[in-house]
C-alpha cells in the first residue's frame, strides 16, 4: 500500500524528473527548512570547515570538528525571548566530528561497504550535536554497522522515500525507524503541503546549519521569563530545564482523536509504503522516542507547573479522518498529565497492528530521569549523549533478546 495524501510513485516520479536542477532545490530547500527550524525547533550546529567526503562512498572521509554550546541551543531559535540569558552561553557540551557522505547522510562511525541493518528517521537520528547518535550506540552494542539513514526535518513520508532511494540497496535484514513523539505526527499530516519543497540531502550543496552564538538569540526585554522551569528529579537532584511548547501541547491529545486522524493514517501508510517494497524477510522495527516533555514534565515543581500550561492550546480533531489541528481550548495540568502516554500508547498499539515490531525507550528514560539524569539538553529539543547511549542500549537490547529471530 502506498502513500495515501500522495502517491509515492507519482511523487518520486515528479522528483526524480526534477533532481538534476540542483540549484532550484536549494533555493527551495533553504526556504523549507527555514520554516520547519522553528516549527519544530530543529538544530543543526556545525563548524564551517566540515565537509564531505570523495568520488566514492567513504573515499577519503574527512571529518571535520563541531563545538556545540549551552547558547546554540535551538529553543533560543524557536521560542525567543521566552528564555532567561543563560549564566554560560559559551560553555562547550559536545566537541565531536562529524560528516556527510555522498549521498547527504551522516558517516557513521562504524564504516562498512554494506550494512545489514538500517536506521530511519529525523533529527534524533542524524543528531549532529552528539558524537555518537543512537545508530552508532547500536552497532557497538550489536558489534554490526548501522547506516544512519536519519535527517533533520523528515517525517514519515520522507523517511520511506529516503528507504527505497537508499535503504533498500543495502539488503538490510533490520531497519529501525526512529518516531520521535514531539513532531512525527504533525509531520505526517503536513507532508502533502510541503511535497514540493523536498529535496533529498545529496542535492543539497551544504549540508551545515550555521546559527549566530554572538547572544542575540537568548537576549530579551522580558523581564518575566517563562524557561527555565526547576525540576526535581529526586530527594538530591534539581536541575533547570526549557521545554518547547509545541512539542508540550501534542501530548494533550486524546488517545481517539489520535486514532482516528487522518495522521496516524499517513504514518500508517508510511509504514506500508516501507513494507510494500522490503524484502519479506526483513525485520522492520519501529523505535519509540519520547519528546522532552514526556520524560520530565512529572518532576516539574509544583508552583511552576502553570508555566507549562499557561497559554496551552489543544490538539483535536473535528471529525473522523480529518487532520489534527489546533484550538482555542486551553487543558489543565491534571488534564496535560493524563494524556502524556498518548501518543506513546496509540503509535505502539498502529505499530503492532500493522505488523511492525515495538520498541519503547520512554520507561527506560523515565526511570532515569527518576534517578537524576538528564537526558536532553537543557535549552535544545533534542538527546545529549546520555540520552542517546541510553536509546541506542535499550534498541541493542531488544534485538539481542531475539525480537527478530
């Protein structure tokens, strides 16, 4: 089964037609990515002089050197002026290396001239601000490479594009499709109005995002902050945290408004798409990846819980079959709390349905979180190092206990 919203055939065969303009897809490209940067509070933080590597897939890789800071977090970029100044913008979390191949995918630690196993997904997948992404972390744990197949801004459609463009030529026996609870749902109901604007990644001349450190993106006349909020993650551990809102306010949705969406019938198809053309022996994982919210939003202290859903919208949807939109009703706490597991609970419930294995990291990173640690960045959307050593572990885990035997 196909794309649904849009034909995959009659939209590949669109693009391919139009792949050798690579300069219009640029132009094009920079445009749409500029508006998902801050719908979804994507980040991108990479030193001018990587580059990528040669004529042939990993001939003469050359990596270059990425400092990422405290103030080139992405929730300064998406939500200005809604963050306190951070006490130490400069301060360096990750300096790693990091670089793309030919076809505009991350070079993964572990090279091969084949890979068994294939990674999909977004941002949490490509992960450019951690030296080690979750596909990395799996193949030491499987002692296997993994392809990172991930990149910024994907959504499910793209991701079964980005399979049958590239995956598919690996023969892989496993693909892990990474669903990040903070935006693939929102993704998958917008991708038909921005079919246009794909591009895949080797079309792109420049793969590097350059954000502006000089401290513009955290200054603010703002003298009542909303972020950060202080968590108190247990007896001994309180730590400060910044969440972005939009990302918050898809947890709010009810379990049925969620099933009977015209998105989760897009990732559905997704998934089918994925499955329509894999081998029939090939073991299609889908990973669940909780967004920030989800995890810490419990260990939020009491008296600053109205800062999360001050201002809140709803997510819903009027009828069967239609997309989930926004509207001007505004939950509670108690209400926000009672619908976290949403969209972790119905995307497993699809995921099972259509015969795809399931795997949660959300209770291994509740329990963590539980034990004082921090897994995202405090003022980014996405995993530190920890958050990803911690997903790629418990995906290890799950294959090692023989899920796909």
């Amino acid at each position: 089964m196909l794309l649904s919203s849009a034909s995959l055939d009659v939209f590949k065969a669109d693009f391919v037609g139009k792949r050798k303009v690579a300069g219009e897809w640029l132009t094009r490209f920079s445009l749409m990515f500029v508006g998902i940067a801050i719908a979804v509070g994507i980040v991108v933080i990479v030193a001018p002089y990587v580059i990528r590597k040669g004529n042939s897939r990993y001939a003469n890789v050359n990596l270059g050197e990425v400092e990422y800071s405290v103030g080139t977090g992405d929730l300064f970029l998406v939500q200005a002026g809604s963050i306190a100044a951070p006490d130490n913008p400069y301060e360096v979390l990750s300096r790693h290396q990091l670089g793309w191949d030919d076809d505009g995918f991350r070079i993964p630690e572990r090279l091969a001239d084949t890979y068994s196993i294939i990674a999909l997904g977004d941002s949490y997948t490509e992960a450019t601000n951690v030296g080690r992404p979750w596909p990395d972390v799996l193949a030491r744990e499987l002692n296997s490479p993994v392809r990172n197949l991930g990149f910024r801004g994907y959504g499910p459609q793209e991701e079964a594009i980005v399979f049958e463009e590239y995956g598919l030529a690996e023969s892989p026996e496993v693909v892990v499709i990474g669903f990040f609870g903070g935006n693939d749902i929102s993704n998958a109901g917008s991708f038909e109005g921005r079919a246009d604007s794909f591009s895949l990644p080797a079309l792109i001349e420049d793969l590097s995002i350059r954000f502006d450190t000089s401290g513009r993106l955290w200054e603010s006349d703002n003298s009542e902050f909303q972020y950060p909020v202080m968590l108190q993650l247990n007896e001994s551990t309180q730590v400060p945290m910044a969440f972005f809102n939009s990302y918050t306010s898809w947890l709010n949705v009810t379990a049925d408004d969620l099933r009977q969406s015209k998105n989760l019938e897009e990732i559905v198809a997704s998934w089918r798409a994925i499955q329509a053309v894999a081998n029939p022996e090939t073991c299609i994982i889908l990973a669940f990846f909780p967004s920030k919210a989800q995890i810490y939003l419990p260990f939020i202290v009491a008296e600053q819980r109205n800062n999360i859903v001050g201002g809140m919208i709803q997510r819903r949807i009027n009828e069967p079959g239609q997309t989930i939109f926004s509207d001007d009703i505004h939950p509670t706490w108690d209400e926000l709390m009672s619908r976290r597991d949403n969209m972790r609970m119905v995307i497993g419930e699809a995921a099972l349905a259509n015969e795809l294995h399931f795997v949660d990291v959300s209770a291994a990173f509740e329990a963590a979180a539980a034990n004082g640690e921090v897994l995202y960045y405090t003022y980014d959307t996405h995993w530190n190092q920890a958050g990803h050593d911690l997903a790629g572990a418990v995906i290890g885990d799950f294959l090692q206990s023989g899920a796909c035997d």
